[in-house]
C-alpha cells in the first residue's frame, strides 16, 4: 500500500538515510557471538568489502569480544558461522564480499560447548 | 459586563470555544485545513465532540495560577535548605538526569505537537482542547527546567539537555518516537499522544517517577510531578474522548485507528523500558518491580479500557502480549545495555548490591537468577580484577525504535531477536516484530531514520574515535559518563556525608 502522506510525491523526495554510498567506502556489518549476551546486541562495523575474513579472526573479534572469560577458550575450527541466515565455512584468505557479505549484512558465530559464564548464555 | 457574569458554565465556556469559530468566507475550508482530510479520517459532525474541558474551565486559570504559587515556594525552599543532601543516595540523581534529558524534552515536543494540532484539526471544541494542552505542556518543561537547575549545581550530566537530546544515541530514542508522532497527521498525532502515551502508558511514565522521587527524598521533583498530574488528568480525558469520537463519527475510521493503537503502543512499550530499568535498578528505595507496575496500570487498567471500548470494534493493541512476557526481562535487558555504555551516557550505572539482587530474585522468581544475575556476577568478578567491563564497539540499532538489539526472542530468553525488511534494495534490522511491523506499514518514513551508529560511521557526530564523538555530544569526560564509583558525584556526595557525621560529632 502507498504511504499515508500529505505531499503525493513524498515516496519518491525522501532521502535514504544509510545508503551504502554514505559510508565512503565502507560496509556497515554487524557481528553476533551466539550464548554471549553479556554483550548486549549485535555490534555494528564500518569495514572495505574486499577485506579478508581473516582480518575479521584476526583483529576485530578478539579486540572486541577477547575480554570474556570464555574466550580464550575457543576452538576457532569448531565455530559455525552463518551470514544473514545461510550457513557458512568461512575461508580467511577470500574478502567479505566473496563470502556474501553485504552492506547491513549479520554475521552470527556460536562456539560450540561455550555457552556463556556458568553456563548462563551471559 | 454584568451580563456576561450572570452566564452559567457552560455558556462561557460555549462563548470561549463555538463562538470564536466561524464559517471562512475568503478561502474554502480545505484551504484553512490543509491536514484535515489525507489520512482518511472521516468525521460527519464535529458538533457531536463532547469536550471535557467545558466544566472545569473557569477554575482552569486560578487553579494553574495557584500552582505555580505553590511550586515555586517549595522550590525555594528545596534550593535554600540545600534539599538534595536529603535524597536516600547520590545514585538517585542519575534517575532525574534520565528524566530531565529524556522526558522533559518530550513536554517540549508535546507543546508543539498540541499547538500545531490545536491550529489544524477542522474541529473547534479539540481544537481549543488541543491549544490549552499545548499550553499546559509548556508550563510542564518550564516547572522541570526549574526544579531540576537547582540539581544543576551540585551535580553532572545536567547541562546540555537540549543539546544532547538531538544528539545522544539513547535519546534518539525517545526524540525519534516524537518526531514521528508529530509528522503524522493530526488525527495520528492525537491517537499517538493524546490516547496511546497520555491515556494507556503515562501512569507508568509519571507515578514511577514521582513515587521513586517520594520515596527516595525528592521533593522538588514530587511537586513538579503533582503540579502535572492534575493536568495529566485533563490530557487523559481528552485522549479517550478523541477515541470515541473518531470511532463513533465513521465505521472506516476503525481500521486507521487500531492501526495507529497497535503502532502506538508499541513505540511507547519500547520508550518505557527506560522507566523499566530506572525502577528496578536505579532507586535506591525501591517502589515496587517494573513487572507489578505494568501488571497494576497496563494489564488490569488498560484491560478493562479496551474492554470497554470493544463495543466500537476495537480490539487491544497487537503484541500486548508479547510486551507483557517481556516484563520479565526489559529492565535487566536495557540496565545491561547502559552499564556497558555507560561511557558514552551522560549519566553514571553500577551493579546492583547483594541485597538488591535479592530483590530482584523475590520480584523476578522466573528469570533474575537463570539469566541476569549470572551476568551482573560476571561483570563483578571482572570489577574487581579491576576490569570494569565497558563494551568497546558499537550496537546494532533496531531501525524503528533506535535502541540497541538486546532484546531476546519472545519465549527464547536465550537468543536475541533479529528481524529483517527489504526496502528499495536496502536491508533494515528490528529488534521485534512490533518494530518490524511499523516499518513494514511506513518503509519510507523510516528509512530516513537518523541511527546514531550510522550516523557516527557516515562522519556526522564529530569524528571517528568515540571521544570525538561524545565531546560532539558536550559530554564532559571523566564526569558526566562511567560507573558511579569513582566519579565525582560520589566524591562530592561522600564528602558531604562525612561533613554531616563530622558535625553530627
């Protein structure tokens, strides 16, 4: 249905405030450690497309997440990653973009036997 | 002049508002009312508004008057005997700077909402209803302002309110859910405000504050708070006699109405849940549990409201239910959310005390020792390691509420909710299917929507690193923001105490 508006050309004047192009260069992605909810939502990153996955196990995961207890305990060959719903192996030396990664995309990785402190999912 | 005094209520009352209406003659009267007909609303008879402010308007002036009087002399007194060394803790205060930079804001917004409403509804009786509303609005921000410059003084976080609520990640949540209200139309703006906040949610707004501030030695916010609450009572009238009046006019109103019921009280739930947390975690003398209050003023008077007004077709708003499961969980949820951004909040967070989370146990038996105080334990062994847990990145917002995702899936307090539209090629997140359906209803509204992380990353708000942002925000570092221990609130506050012990001998 068209939108309820005052101007009848309102839907094609407004301005999409997070298009891609708005973020010289960059994607917007969001990662999620499943279990982990001591970290309160998502956390979102503006990152170049053709970045390698492995700058992601390399840099940003552990710089952002490598503070919880669980963490050093993680098998990384074990981790199940799915992208915007799709289950994927994730191949360190291919970019973001050749795993499917777009902008706004989700990337949620679950560690399996970890589940948060005491079990909790925290 | 005589003659006018002689007059009963209700003739002045009709001079006041039938009799400063008049026919255009210049203009067509879709000109004079160029908001009046495109959202769909039809009205047959505005004769037929009962408006019920026709009573009680001759004592309207005194009683404001009169009012003021009082509120002013108690705060006199409040700045005069030094009354915030009479508040329980100096955690308290942090309740007030989420009031004062989150709600006093909305009383603002509310005034222009009303007054822009007050000129375009075609009607002349809400019309004068909706300008005195305005006015009462302004006279709400003008008494908060006031009382809480005195808290200005001795205390950080207060001072660019106005600046910050344009700005602030987290105020962009209550600021968006006004901007959206008032550029509906004005039938929208009514139902959004006028019914859904002012009629269904603003006791869970205004007696959990005014209770908390009771009970925890704040006078001056008890007083502007009942100066309100007998205006709060008047907005209520209005906001159900809107509602019927819109339902009664046209049968092909009701669909737009449960609409706007169903959006409203969704985005009010979402706002609310920063009630949620200041009640649960933020008195020191706790009133009662997040979960009783909304059980009290949501589930049994909001009940028999919608029960009442089943005979227009209405039915309660959708996801009533879900925003009831999630009683259990919003104030642990959203209270995790500041603790760990609380560098970048105007106000300080804490852990709660061995003896708070026991009261939480008591008032949450399903849920506080399965899901949440394993987590506030976790972050307690990480403070006393002397790695006070701030979370470094950015959250992912939900498009439609703005807040950070920490929401979990209804029935799975395990996973967080994530849900998904598609909007001329771009992706849009929410954190509910409440918010996912707003969107859904108005792609184009919202994806206009000003997320404060995008924002950041777009290079917006004052630079890349996240001080250059705060200091965007007039954050003053090391004060304004951080836990409680430490800053210099508590300093402050824990000198004072000793001084009075000191003298006391």
């Amino acid at each position: 249905m068209p939108i309820v508006a005052l101007d009848p050309g309102y839907a094609e004047k407004i301005d999409v405030r997070d298009r891609e192009e708005n973020f010289h260069g960059n994607i917007v992605v969001y990662i999620h450690w499943e279990d982990h909810l001591s970290f309160c939502a998502a956390m979102a990153f503006p990152l170049p497309p053709d970045m390698p996955f492995g700058a992601l196990l390399q840099e940003i995961i552990p710089t952002y997440y490598g503070m919880h207890p669980d963490f050093p305990r993680i098998d990384w060959p074990a981790v199940r990653w799915t992208i915007d719903g799709r289950e994927v192996t994730p191949d360190p030396a291919a970019s973001l973009r050749d795993h499917g990664v777009h902008h706004k995309s989700l990337i949620r990785f679950r560690t399996p036997g970890l589940t948060g402190f005491r079990g909790s999912g925290s | 002049m005589n003659a006018i005094g002689k007059l009963g209520l209700k003739q002045r009352y009709a001079l006041l508002t039938r009799g400063l209406d008049w026919e255009p003659s210049y203009q067509p009267r879709d000109k004079v009312f160029p908001y009046a007909a495109f959202e769909g609303i039809k009205v047959h008879d505005w004769s037929k508004w009962e408006d019920p402010f026709r009573l009680t308007m001759d004592a309207y002036w005194k009683f404001q008057a009169e009012k003021e009087r009082k509120l002013y002399a108690v705060l006199d007194s409040f700045a005069q005997n030094n009354g915030q060394l009479g508040l329980t803790d100096a955690r308290y205060v942090n309740a007030i700077k989420l009031f004062l930079t989150g709600v006093s804001p909305l009383e603002y917004q509310a005034h222009r909402g009303f007054a822009h409403t007050g000129r375009h509804l075609p009607g002349i009786g809400p019309r004068i209803a909706a300008q005195m509303q305005s006015l009462d609005e302004l006279r709400h921000v003008q008494t908060q302002v006031h009382t809480i410059s005195h808290y200005n003084k001795f205390f950080d976080g207060f001072h660019d309110w106005q600046h910050m609520h344009d700005r602030v990640w987290y105020l962009s949540v209550p600021k968006s859910f006004f901007d959206d209200a008032r550029t509906g139309g004005p039938f929208e703006f009514m139902i959004a405000i006028g019914f859904s906040f002012e009629y269904v949610l603003t006791n869970l707004l205004f007696v959990p504050f005014m209770s908390g501030a009771a009970y925890n030695g704040d006078l001056a916010t008890v007083t502007f708070g009942f100066s309100a609450q007998s205006d709060e009572s008047r907005h209520m009238t209005l906001g159900i006699e809107v509602i019927k009046f819109l339902l009664e006019q046209d049968p092909d109103n009701l669909p737009i109405v449960q609409k706007w019921v169903d959006k409203w009280f969704w985005r009010g739930h979402r706002v609310l849940g920063l009630v949620a947390m200041m009640m649960d975690y933020m008195l020191p003398r706790k009133i009662m549990s997040w979960r009783e209050a909304w059980d009290i003023y949501f589930t049994e008077a909001g009940g028999s409201l919608f029960e009442d007004l089943a005979r227009y077709g209405l039915r309660p708003p959708r996801y009533a239910d879900v925003a009831t499961a999630e009683a259990e969980h919003i104030s642990h949820q959203n209270w995790a959310i500041f603790y760990q951004y609380t560098h970048a909040a105007a106000f300080h967070t804490w852990l709660p005390s061995d003896e708070e989370m026991d009261w939480l146990s008591e008032k949450y038996p399903n849920t506080f020792d399965k899901y949440y105080r394993p987590r506030l334990e976790m972050w307690r062994e990480m403070e006393k390691e002397g790695k006070r847990f701030y979370n470094n990145g950015l959250p992912q917002l939900c498009t439609t509420c703005q807040i950070p995702m920490g929401y979990t899936e209804p029935g799975d307090p395990g996973t967080i909710c994530f849900r998904t539209s598609e909007f001329r090629g771009e992706t849009y997140h929410f954190c509910s299917d409440g918010c996912k359906d707003i969107f859904d209803d108005e792609p184009e509204k919202f994806a206009q929507s000003w997320l404060p992380v995008h924002q950041i990353f777009q290079g917006n708000c004052g630079g890349a690193s996240v001080e250059d942002v705060l200091r965007w925000y007039r954050m003053n570092l090391g004060a304004d923001n951080m836990d409680q221990a430490g800053s210099p609130d508590q300093r402050q506050w824990d000198a004072w105490m000793e001084a009075r012990r000191r003298v006391a001998g």
